[in-house]
C-alpha cells in the first residue's frame, strides 16, 4: 500500500506552501557556485581567485582565541546565557564610547546581545511587524529583516541605491500613501554591496524623516569601524536624537575576523530593546558565555580591527588601479572591504553582456575570477578583498588579476 505524503501539503505559505522544493529555483548565488565548480573542472591548473566572498579571510586574533579556550574551561560558563552576561554589556557600551563617540548607553537598558546581527535582523520584526505593515528596505541591500517582514504579513517596499545619489536612499521620493503604513527604515553603512558609507547629515535627514512619519530606523553597522584613509567610524546613534527613533546593530563577524563566533549586539532606543529581549528571550537562549567573554577582550582592543582596515585599504587600492585599467570608473570605497563597479555591455571583439550577471559569469568562465553580480539597480558588480593572502602573497594575486585581464578591453555604456 502506498503511502499517502501530506507532508507535501501542510507547508506554511510563506515558503511557498504546497509547491515548497517542488520548483527548481536557482538563485544568484547557486549559478555562481556551479559556475566555479564548472570553470575548475575545465581548468584544472588554473587556480580560481575569489573576489566574491563576503567575510573576512583571517582568523580572529590569538589573544581572542585563547581567551575563548581559558573561559570554556570554567565549569560556571556552562549555562544558558538568556538575554547575555552583563559583562559583555558593559563592554559593548565602552565600545561605543570609544570608538563611535556615543558615550551615553546604557547596558541595563539599551544594549542586548545577539547570536550574529542576522539572527537579530530576523527577530525584530516579530516586535512590530503586523499584517499589511510595511518595511523600507534599500536595494540593493542584505535582504534577511525584509524576508521577516514578509514572513509576519507584512510588505516590501524598495528604495533604490543610485550612484548619482552617493548610494543613498533618496527619502524624499517615497509615496506619502506608503509611509502611512511604513514602521521599519533599513539602513546598512558602510554598504553592502555597494561599499558606499554615510554622512553625519545624512544620519540627521534620517532622524527628522523617522520622527516626521513615527518610522522605527534599524541600521545594520556591520562594517561600521572599517574605516580607511582618515575616516572616521560613524554610528547612527551618534547623531542628536538618533536614540529617540531607532537601533543599531553591531557585529564581530566582520570588524573581529569573527564570523563563525555568531555574536553581536543590538543598542539604542530602550523600548525597542525591551521588545527585542523579548522576542528573542522566547527563540533562543543566549550565545555561549565563553564566546560572550573573548567577544569582551575584543571590543576592548579596537586596533584589532583598525590592522584589519589597513590590509583592506591596501588590498582596495592595489584593485582599483588593476580595473582602471581595464576601462572601469572606479573609486575606492572609504570603508568596508566591498568595491562596486559598472558591469561592462561587452568585450572588445567579444561576447556582450545584457546584465551584470552576465559579465559575472563571463569573468568566473574565462578568466576563473569570481565576483557577485547586482542587477537590482543598475548593472553593478561587488569585488571582495577578502581573498585569502597573506600580506607577501597579496601583491601575487593581484599581478595574477591584472595578467588574466590584461588586454581585454571591456566596453561600457556612454556615460
């Protein structure tokens, strides 16, 4: 007798009911995976360089790693964790302090820890979210607090990136029938993928526009201290009455070479925090203490991640002057370790390209150099400088680039 699979039927709508794993749906990402394996099988003797891969290529600093090893040692560490050990409060709230010149938070109130900044992306919207809400959210942009949205009823609404506005979301162009229902402002600077960073006034538009519409702004400050050439780190809640209207999520995955450690922390408006706790006090119970005290020793050595900016800043510098080169109108960002540049339309006695996933396949094909395409506005295509190199080995892979590339000559768009 065969057996009867309601399983098949009984998949909740928001990923995709009962035609859930049915549909083959090959996103972004997956094309360029298969794209690598293909090219490398092809091409066995050629090693592939990945300037796609969004975190960081080095290991977190030995002293955080033994401080990890001492604390997991301690038979008192072992328990569950809840909403995080007030240590590592205090420490986030000196952190900003120091580094961002936000001297006035309180860890009791305004400060909570989170297991990664995208667990805690994905929590808020359970704090205020309801059907028929809305999310602003940038585009392009990391998408996970719009995947949440959509999950508890509520809706999308993009606002474009363009380079003629600086990779700014234009705020003024939004439709007055939208911010009647909008609650959420997403905000991520440094950029990815753009690599683009804000300003202090743009920071001060964003608190008059969330005060004028009652919109709660979450800035996602994921590369927020990976700052070069005499910038300065700039948080959100730095800005006069940024606290009033929002919150900040900081991590250690890419600052602290921290990725896999999974932990971060979420500051600024009190009520806000408050309702995060308790979201996340019922989906999780709190990151390992161990990881919340090595997290401490690394927050209190902020020049960890000023090295780590160097290296980056070095590594931008020796890129850009590669693509320029090839024809591109680059610029090399002021933070984070993203470069964004116009896809080309084609190659000079050479194929052509409808989009920038186009060129993305093309480069991974012919050249085995990986990238991440961007067709959200624009045709765009986001260089990493987190290959793995070290600082003799990086001058290699880059003369390595510039010798696959070199007389190509690509073609763009009249500008």
């Amino acid at each position: 007798m065969q057996a009867v699979d309601y399983i098949q039927q009984l998949f909740a709508d928001r990923i995709g009911g009962p035609s859930f794993g049915l549909k083959e749906e090959i996103f972004k990402f997956e094309k360029i995976k298969r794209a690598k394996r293909q090219a490398m099988k092809e091409k066995p003797d050629v090693p592939l360089i990945d300037l796609g891969v969004g975190e960081p290529d080095a290991m977190a600093d030995r002293r955080v790693v033994d401080k990890l090893y001492e604390e997991a040692a301690k038979p008192e560490n072992r328990f569950y964790a809840d909403n995080g050990i007030q240590e590592f409060k205090e420490a986030a709230s000196h952190y900003m302090a120091e580094v961002f010149n936000v001297p006035d938070l309180d860890p009791e109130t305004e400060i909570n820890h989170v297991i990664g900044s995208k667990s805690g992306l994905s929590l808020l919207p359970a704090a205020f979210i309801n059907p028929g809400d809305i999310t602003l959210m940038p585009s392009p942009c990391y998408p996970v607090l719009g995947t949440y949205t959509k999950y508890f009823g509520g809706e999308v609404v993009h606002l474009p990136l363009h380079k003629e506005n600086k990779f700014l979301p234009r705020l003024d162009q939004i439709n007055p029938e939208v911010l009647k229902k909008a609650k959420l402002l997403y905000l991520n600077y440094p950029n990815n993928p753009t690599g683009a960073v804000a300003t202090k006034e743009f920071f001060e538009e964003v608190v008059a526009f969330a005060k004028k519409h009652h919109i709660i702004v979450v800035h996602d400050a994921a590369y927020a201290a990976l700052m070069f050439d005499g910038e300065k780190p700039l948080s959100f809640l730095s800005v006069p009455g940024a606290k009033e209207v929002g919150v900040e999520f900081h991590s250690l995955s890419k600052s602290f070479n921290m990725t896999g450690w999974r932990i971060g922390f979420i500051a600024g408006n009190a009520k806000c925090i408050k309702a995060f706790q308790t979201v996340k006090d019922n989906s999780d119970s709190g990151q390992f203490i161990p990881i919340q005290k090595a997290a401490c020793f690394a927050l209190s050595h902020p020049e960890i991640t000023e090295e780590t900016a160097k290296k980056y800043s070095r590594r931008h510098e020796l890129l850009v002057t590669i693509l320029r080169e090839c024809g591109f109108q680059v610029e090399k960002p002021k933070g984070s370790f993203y470069l964004y540049a116009e896809a080309p339309i084609g190659v000079e006695g050479g194929p052509s390209f409808q989009s920038a996933e186009d060129f993305s396949q093309y480069l991974i094909r012919e050249h085995l150099i990986s990238t991440v395409p961007w067709d959200d506005a624009g045709s765009f295509i986001r260089f990493s400088v987190t290959f793995e190199a070290n600082s003799e080995e990086e001058e290699q892979v880059m003369k390595e680039i510039e010798r696959r590339l070199k007389g190509v000559q690509f073609i763009f768009k009249r500008r």
